[in-house]
C-alpha cells in the first residue's frame, strides 16, 4: 500500500535513505516497468564485478556451485523409489517459479520467499502443492 510503513528493520533502513515520494513513484509503476528498472539496475551493477569477484563468490558460496550429487545416481534413486508408490497417486512435478504474490495472496509470509526481478519467484513446495490441489479441484 503506498505510504504504508515497512514490515521490517531491514526494509525501513533502505526506504529511509531514499527520496520522500520514492514509494509512492515505485508503486505506481506497472510490473514490467519495475522489472525494467530492477533490470537496468542489476546490469548496472554487474557491469562492476570482476573475475576475481565471481571466483570469490564461487569458492565462498555452495549455492552458486554445482551440487556433488552424481545426477544419474539420483536418477536411478528417484526411479526405484517412483515404482514404489502406488498407482492411485499421482506423479508431480513442481515448477521452480510460481506466479508473482503467490505467497501474499495465500497468505504466506513474504520472508519465505527469495525476491527476484521478474513475475515468477523462486516456488515454495507448500505453496505449488497448494495451488495444485486447488486447482485439480477446479478441473484444472
């Protein structure tokens, strides 16, 4: 809501050294308009990083680096372990987005989720299974 105060210390501390007005310009802004801004902004800043940076970040962060899992052998477990559930389930794969406010709307918290810069956030399980039911309930 425009002028609503922020939800936590985090986002009261960044809001705070920005422009009075700067969330009202921000919420009025269309969700591709936002994106594009965000867009310019993390190009901008990418622009700065070197090498040496993304090594650093490489060796310091396990979720940038490819996991050690050997992916046949997972395979071969998820397939074991597929012929081991009955029929009458269904089988489901998840999308790894879900659409923009999901949580919001279904009433998770928003520090559950990861914020990305376009309309489909990284998936919370919860959640996708969630609208899954709903909507085979639908017809879907």
């Amino acid at each position: 809501m425009p002028g609503s105060p922020p939800r936590d210390p985090a986002t009261a501390r960044v809001w705070s050294t920005l422009p009075d007005g700067a969330r009202e310009v921000f919420d009025a802004l269309g969700s591709s308009d936002l994106q594009t801004l965000l867009a310019d902004v993390l190009t901008h800043r990418a622009g700065r990083i070197t090498a040496a940076d993304v090594r650093r970040r490489w060796e310091s962060d396990r979720l940038v680096r490819p996991s050690t899992s050997d992916p046949r052998a997972l395979g071969a477990l998820e397939a074991r372990l597929w012929q081991r559930v009955p029929a009458a389930f269904d089988a489901l794969e998840l999308s790894p987005v879900t659409p923009f406010g999901t949580c919001a709307a279904l009433a998770f918290h928003a520090n559950a989720a990861a914020a990305t810069t376009d309309s489909t956030p990284p998936a919370i399980v919860t959640t996708m299974i969630q609208l899954r039911v709903d909507m085979g309930r639908r017809g879907f």
